[in-house]
C-alpha cells in the first residue's frame, strides 16, 4: 500500500482513510538518534504498526510527542499516515515568570510535559526579580532565605532549592526540553536589594516590594560589592544549568545612565562566557553586546527593533517573543479576568497567524534563533490560573516554532486544536473556551 506523504515541516494532520485500531504500545523506535538535524520520519502501516525514525537530538522527543497527539487525538483510531517533520526553528521555548508568584516543581513538571507534548524544547524560568529569589547561592543563603518568601500581593512564596532544580532539569531532558535560569539584571533586582544590604547606594537593605511597578530597581557596577555578588550569582546559575546558555534579563532599566548600563551588561556579558556559557539577554541589551555568541530576546512589541535589527546583522542570533503575538500573559479580550494588555489583547490567532521571518523589517531570516512564548505572573496566582492563560494558545506559539508558514493554514488549526480539549482535560489542566472557528 503507498502511503500519503506529508512534506515537511508538516503540521500534524491526520490523512483521510479508514481508521483502525492500534493498541497505544505497538510502536517500535527507528534507528537512535544521529548526529545531524533533528527530524524524525514515522510511519503507520494498514497491519497497525508504528515505526519512527528520529534524528538528531530531540528527534526521539518530537517524533514520541506526534505518536501521543495521534493516539489520544484519535482515541486510538489512527488512519494510515506517513510524516516527514522537521522543526523550522532550533529554539522552540516557554518563558515562565516563577518570580512574581511562585510555582514549584509540581506545576512546572506538568508545564513541561504539556511543553513536550508540543515539540517545545526550552523551559525558560525568569528566576529573579523585585518580588522574589528562586534558585540557591550556596555562599548567599541569605538570597532564598529573605527574598525566597516574598512575592506579589504577600501571596506565599518558595524557591527551588538545589536539588529541586537540578531533578526539574533532568526531568525537562528526558522529554527533551532545556531548562534555561534567568537571573534578571541590573534592573527587577528588588529581592537582591532587599536580601543584601550592600547592593544598595546607603548600603541598607531595601525594603521588600510586592507591587507590581517596574524600573525602580538597579544593581550598580560603581558599589564594591557588586561584583562579587555577580561572580556568586551568575555563578551558582551557571552551576546549575546543564545546557549552552543562560539568560541574564538587562530589560527596563531606568535608574542607570546610558553609560553606565552599556557597561553593566558588557561585564556580565563577559562574565557569562568566562564561565563558559552563551548568555541571553532581554533586547534592550542589544547595542552593548561585544560577542557574537551573546544572544537577544526580542519583546517589546511596542518599541523600535532598529538596535536588535543592527545587532543581528552584527551577527547575534535572535529570539522571537513578541509582546502581541507571543506574551501569553495578555488577556484574551476585554473579557479576560486574568493578565495585562500592554501589548494589547492576545487571542489565539494572534499567537498563530504571524511569520517570524517577516515580523520584523530588515532582521536577517537566518539570525532567528527560534521563538519563546512568556508567561509573566503578576496576575497569575494559581495553578489553574497559569494553564488558563497557556491554554488554547501555547500550542498556537508552539506551531509558529516548528512549521513553515506554507503548511500552517489556521482555519485548519483551529478545527485540530479542538479536539486537543480532550488532551488537557486528560493531564487536569485548566483552558480557556475561546471561540475558533469563524474569527
Ligand atoms: C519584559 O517583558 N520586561 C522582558
């Protein structure tokens, strides 16, 4: 029998035939993953049988994440299909903000697997900012310590402790998602400010700060004690992180002059890489970067990109996240309970309908490094809270990361993602009903 091919990138689709069923074990893994790109070829046979081919690392991930959508999609019914697939974008990520209100590792291990489940392959946690510590310094207990039980509005805080964050980071590789930290600096430094006395100009602790107001907080090269706070910092994240890069924020910085945060991010850009990692920075970082291996998060969609456009024709690759596409904090509509519209209203066409290689003039195609959904957590106090704003439009995000334009087709989606209610309604995650079809 010659089956239909699916060119790739293919978006998932399930072909028209006869469906039969297939007992949700009988699939036998291709050959191991090679070097090379990530791509995975698989097939199912008229007799039944599932044979995957992955490639690359995280071919084994993608290739078992499409088995489980065509399984559970199709109640076990899966037609006769062959796919080739291929992701469009290397990094495909998710941005939780664990700052603002705390989740611990309970939530984020359902976020990555709903994150795997998707073909995402990065877990971004925005780890610090003014209203709290998340991750240990081993000589700095005082970090978790005081500014680990502080969040927005008095909620209950918490941290991840050593050992916490490094299970969630094995966790994540074995469904083939990264964990990347973020310690945000110079700016969102609040909890460090109230946590150690000697980061402040009078040199007395700050008090805590549960608002939710920005760029009334900075780290300052010119105090003595700064720099070794970063070697310990930016350390102990280092320490923790088994992947290529961390993130090290440089976002809305008001109380530095130019001089002086063009400086501040030039020395922890080369901290960063002495200590052997590729640092990512929040785009505002652009024009001060030296090196080429430093990379910029595109997100303020509201503002010029005329520094990140010169930066990657510089040769800096870029991340993708913009506020009105990809900021999964924004509300829905005017309706939304939950989130901010800074960036406006964010409905699930919003985060389908756009091509990253044509969202901003004049940035290289080949500078794109992938594209990261957010999700920052002002608003955001439960778990259900945290699904109800990722769900319908992570995987909306997550298309856009993986596809081709030329094979995404959103009336399509939209009937697909319907079906998909099932699928996290199986895992107890929480959704958003948003109409789909027809807008
Ligand atoms: C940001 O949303 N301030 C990066």
């Amino acid at each position: 029998m010659s089956l239909p091919l699916i060119p790739a990138p293919a978006r998932l689709d399930l072909l028209d035939g006869e469906p039969y069923e297939v007992p949700h074990d009988y699939w036998t893994a291709g050959a191991g993953p090679e070097t090379g790109d990530v791509r995975y070829s698989l097939e199912v046979s008229a007799e039944g049988g599932f044979e995957i081919a992955p490639q690359g690392p995280g071919g084994d991930e993608a290739a078992t994440a499409t088995v489980v959508q065509l399984v559970e999609l199709t109640q076990r019914r899966v037609p006769a299909l062959r796919i080739e697939d291929a992701p469009r974008y290397a990094w495909r990520g998710l941005m939780i903000d664990v700052a603002r209100h705390f989740f611990g590792p309970g939530t984020l291990r359902k976020v990555i697997d709903l994150a795997a489940l998707y073909k995402l392959n990065v877990l971004h946690l925005h780890l610090t900012d003014d209203q709290g510590w998340r991750y240990e310094v081993p000589n700095r207990p005082e970090l978790t310590e005081v500014s680990g039980a502080t969040a927005v509005g008095g909620s209950a805080g918490g941290f991840l402790s050593a050992a916490e964050l490094a299970d969630l980071t094995a966790y994540a590789a074995e469904r083939g998602v990264t964990v990347v930290g973020e310690i945000d600096l110079p700016g969102h430094t609040g909890a460090a400010l109230h946590a150690v006395p000697g980061l402040n100009v009078e040199g007395v602790a700050r008090e805590a700060y549960t608002g939710t107001d920005v760029g009334h907080s900075t780290l300052r090269l010119d105090l003595p004690e700064t720099a070794a706070f970063l070697e310990d910092a930016v350390g102990a994240l280092v320490a923790q992180t088994v992947g290529e890069f961390v993130h090290v924020g440089g976002d809305e910085v008001r109380l530095l002059t130019r001089e002086e945060y063009l400086a501040f991010v030039q020395h922890v850009e080369a901290l960063v890489l002495r200590l052997g990692k590729r640092p990512v920075f929040w785009q505002e970082a652009a024009p001060a970067l030296q090196d080429t291996r430093s990379v910029v998060q595109l997100w303020d969609s509201n503002a010029d990109p005329a520094e990140v456009v010169a930066a990657a024709r510089r040769g800096h690759q870029v991340i993708l996240s913009p506020g009105n596409r990809t900021y999964l904090d924004m509300k829905y509509d005017a309706g939304t309970r939950l989130g901010l519209d800074w960036a406006g209203y964010v409905d699930v066409r919003d985060s389908y309908d756009w091509d990253p290689a044509t969202l901003v003039e004049g940035l290289p195609p080949e500078s794109i490094l992938g594209v990261e959904a957010a999700l920052w957590t002002e608003t955001i106090e439960t778990e259900d809270d945290l699904f109800a704003m990722l769900l319908p439009r992570l995987p909306a995000v997550a298309e856009v990361a993986w596809s081709a334009p030329e094979v995404r087709d959103w009336e399509a989606f939209a009937e697909d993602l319907e079906a998909h209610v099932a699928l996290w309604q199986a895992r107890g995650l929480a959704h958003t009903p948003r109409p789909l079809t027809g807008t």
